[in-house]
C-alpha cells in the first residue's frame, strides 16, 4: 500500500528521525549514568532534556576548521555521505500500515546497498584527513563494516525466505500469526551483531576507538561536521533498531494500540538495548573482530540459511 | 558467550540501585571538620590576633601566596601589619598550618570561594581573620611563651617559674 500523501510523510520522517537522534544522544547519557549509578544531564531544562539543543548551538558555533593538508572537498563531502545514506534507509521502513515514503519491492536489497554506501563516508573522511589515526580509523572501519555486510545480508535471507518477498511491508504482514524472531531466532542474532558493527556502536566502535586512535575516522573534524557524523551514528542505530523491529519483531503489529505505538515501543526498546550493550561491553582486539566475522558468524548465517531453505523447501512448497 | 549475557543483566541491575551522585548546590557534600579548606586567621581566647608574623607560613607555602608583613605594638607583641593570602594560587597543601607556632593559620571546611574578578581571589587580614579561637579554643600562645608584652612580664606566664635574679647567686 502506498500512502496517500508521500510528502507529508517524507517531511514527518525526517524531522521525527533527526528530533529522535537529537532525543538519543539525552537518552544515552541519562540511560548510562543510571546503569553506572550517577544522573547524568539533569539541568537543562525538565530533566535534562534541552542538553541536546545546547550542544547543538554551541557544535555551530565552534569554529568549522578544516585542516590544511586536508583534501577539501573529500573531507567536506564525508560526513554529509554518512547522513544521505543513513536517511535514505528511512525511506523504506514501513512504520504503520500506509505509512512510508516509498514501498520498494527490494527494500531489504535498498537497505543493505545503503548501509555498504555508509562505509565511504567513513573511509573517505579517515582518508581525507591525512592524519595517521584518522587514516587507521578508516582502515578500521572499511574491513570491518565489510566483513559484517557479508554476513548481514545473508542473515536476512532467512525472513526473506520465510516471508517469500524483499518487500518490508510484505514482511510484516507476514509476521501476522508469528514473529520472525521465534523461527529465525539464530538470525536476528546474527543481524543484530552485525547492525552494531555496521552502525560502529560499542562494544565494536573500533574504528573510533579513542583510547587508541584519539577519535579514528573522525579525528580532524570539528564543528557541526563532526556534529554530522555523531547524528549519522545516532540515525544508525534508529535505523538498525527499526529494521530489527520490522524484519524480526513484527513491525507495527501488536494488539489494542495502534500501530505506529508498536513500533515506537519495540524500536525504543532495541534502543534501550544498544546503549545497555555499550554500558556494559567492552571492546574487542581487531584481530578477535575480524576473526568472530569471518570464522564464526558467516559461517553461523550461511548454515542458518541452509536449514531455513531446506525446511521451507521440505514443509512449505 | 553466557559472560556477556551476565555482564548485560548485572549492569542492567544498576538500574535499581541508590545513585552516588551529589546534587551540588542544592545537596552538600560532608566536609570534615579538619578538611583543607578556605584559610583562616584566627584570634585567641582574649580575642587578640593569634599571629605573630614569624613569616613561616610563608617560607613554608610552596607556591609563595602568603604575604605579610611584622610590626610591634607600643607593648613588645609582634603582629602582621598586612597579611595577604592569593588564593588563585593556593593548593590548600595545609603547610602554613603545620609551620605556624601558634595555631593561628588555620584551613577549614570552606570550598565555596568561587569570583568572576580574579582580584577578588586575594584576601586581606580583614577578610582573613575570625572572631573566634578556631581548631584550638583554650590555646593562646602569649600565656604559654616566655616572651615579655604589655600586661605579661617574663616568668608570669603559665606553668612557668619566675626567672632567676642572677645578682642573688654572686658570692
């Protein structure tokens, strides 16, 4: 189903998911302080919510400094990348019945081509910046976001299996009697690893790492750029919290409310779960990422692929 | 594996814990009473200044933010003329304590000494000294030394024998 008004809807997404970054970035720090028994920002404004607005109009009007050595218009066009694509994804997902922006037949296809775009901006910005750390944190970033697209991909192959469409409304409408999650429960494992790897949340933020690389990719910005990548991360895992609600939780299905509340529930809820994970995680070696990727996961999602065809296959056709 | 998924609940459990945090300026932390705080001067038990302006609270200050300077009353008792305390240098060390003879530097449990106007950081004697004895309420130095001032003469002083008349000991 299409919604009548793509427009409207196109506007109430985007400013629903930069107010819900902006909102993120207040819930992370108070959820932090109180799993680490503290209170974190609690004075502006009613509980601290206004923190986010001042360190908005304080990030403008830090000094927007690009370094000399730097390739200009590379580091200019990194951050801006990691916005579009992230932003993008949002315009598959199907919040309530009618209403999203636009409702590919390859959404999850969209989704994951979107996610493989996000690793420019970070390569890019790590290599524009002409700066060692920057430089590594990129390195970082490339080979383990791709090493975790393989296996994301191919661990929703099973919903897509079960559901018999890349369409995401399609997904959800067939999680009507059961959600994916119970059948496929080895696969939302798996993406949700890889969803944390693919938005650089901790515990595998090692591109960023600043107890190594001073901040990684992300080392020579300042002002709103840098301000560009924070949001983009925080859009992430908005966008990685909403597609483990669609792909696995069904969506917006749920009783007596209404569909839109459904989905802002499990979604929060994920949310709530990522910043738990970086509560009480800690990070990784790079060579232990890199080897759960390849030895253990992609293995994990390719025999998860080959039971859930096979059984479909053997009950189902 | 099953360690992460512990680790997960324990933090998770943190959630219903008592917070550590203390909200500053409506909720004060507790000060000991011997906390190194604001410094004071103190006066003794008759209300006179305490200091005797030995400058050994400045010798002893490591970052050299005490000044002051001694004179005499008519009487022979030495007191600071000025005393200056820089607290936009002082590391509240609490040396000048220790070196001071006679109690009269004192730091107390006062923390809240924040100024907008960096000169406002430094102290004069009038914003210095205190009303009371401080730490010490019975102890004043004049009473114990064997030093002569006005209204005090040598061996009048507590738990001290008046002094020898060495013309009664020649042959």
């Amino acid at each position: 189903m299409i919604s009548p008004y793509p427009a409207i809807t196109l506007i109430v997404v985007l400013i629903g998911a930069l107010t819900i970054a902006g909102g993120l970035v207040w819930a992370e720090r108070r959820l932090l302080a109180l799993w680490q028994d503290r209170y974190g920002p609690n004075r502006v404004g009613p509980f601290g919510l206004m923190q986010t607005l001042a360190d908005m109009i304080k990030l403008f009007f830090k000094e927007d400094w690009i370094p000399p050595f730097a390739d200009k218009w590379v580091f200019i066009m990194a951050p801006a990348i990691v916005m579009f694509t992230v932003l993008m994804s949002f315009v598959v997902v199907p919040f309530a019945p009618g209403m999203i922006i636009s409702d590919l037949n390859i959404a999850v296809l969209f989704f994951l081509a979107m996610s493989s775009l996000g690793v420019y901006s970070t390569v890019l910005a790590g290599w524009a910046s002409d700066n060692k750390y920057a430089l590594l944190g990129g390195m970082r970033a490339a080979a383990q976001m791709l090493s975790y697209e393989v296996f994301m991909g191919l661990s929703l192959m099973g919903t897509v299996l079960l559901a018999g469409s890349f369409d995401l409304v399609d997904i959800v409408n067939a999680q009507r009697h059961m959600w994916f999650v119970v059948p496929q429960f080895l696969g939302f494992v798996l993406f949700m690893i890889a969803g944390i790897a693919e938005t650089r949340r901790l515990p595998f933020d090692l591109p960023e790492s600043e107890s190594e690389l001073v901040a990684g990719y992300h080392s020579e910005y300042s002002g709103m750029k840098f301000g560009m990548f924070f949001v983009g991360e925080y859009i992430g895992i908005l966008l990685i919290s909403s597609m483990i609600t669609v792909l696995f939780f069904g969506g917006w299905q749920g009783p007596v409310l209404p569909g839109i509340v459904w989905y802002f529930i499990k979604t929060f809820f994920f949310l709530g779960f990522f910043i738990l994970l970086r509560a009480a995680l800690p990070r990784p070696r790079f060579d232990q990422l890199m080897s759960w990727g390849w030895k253990l996961m992609l293995p994990l999602a390719l025999a998860n692929l080959l039971v859930t065809g096979a059984v479909k296959l053997a009950f189902f056709s | 594996m099953l360690s992460i998924i512990r680790a997960l609940w324990d933090v998770f459990l943190h959630a219903f814990r008592k917070r550590v945090t203390i909200q500053y300026p409506e909720q004060k932390a507790y000060l000991a009473a011997r906390y190194r705080g604001r410094i004071i001067l103190s006066r003794d038990p008759e209300g006179e200044e305490r200091c005797v302006a030995c400058y050994l609270c400045a010798v002893a200050c490591p970052v050299d933010c005490i000044a002051l300077q001694a004179t005499e009353d008519p009487t022979g008792r030495r007191y600071p003329e000025f005393f200056r305390i820089n607290f936009s240098r002082c590391i509240f060390c609490g040396y000048c304590e220790e070196a001071c003879p006679t109690y009269a530097i004192q730091l107390t449990p006062d923390v809240e000494m924040g100024e907008y106007n960096r000169q406002n950081m430094v102290y004069e004697k009038e914003h210095l000294l205190i009303d009371g004895p401080g730490k010490y309420p019975d102890y004043n130095f004049w009473r114990v030394a064997g030093v002569k001032i006005g209204g005090k003469d040598k061996g009048e002083a507590e738990r001290e024998a008046p002094p020898t008349d060495l013309r009664s000991l020649l042959p």
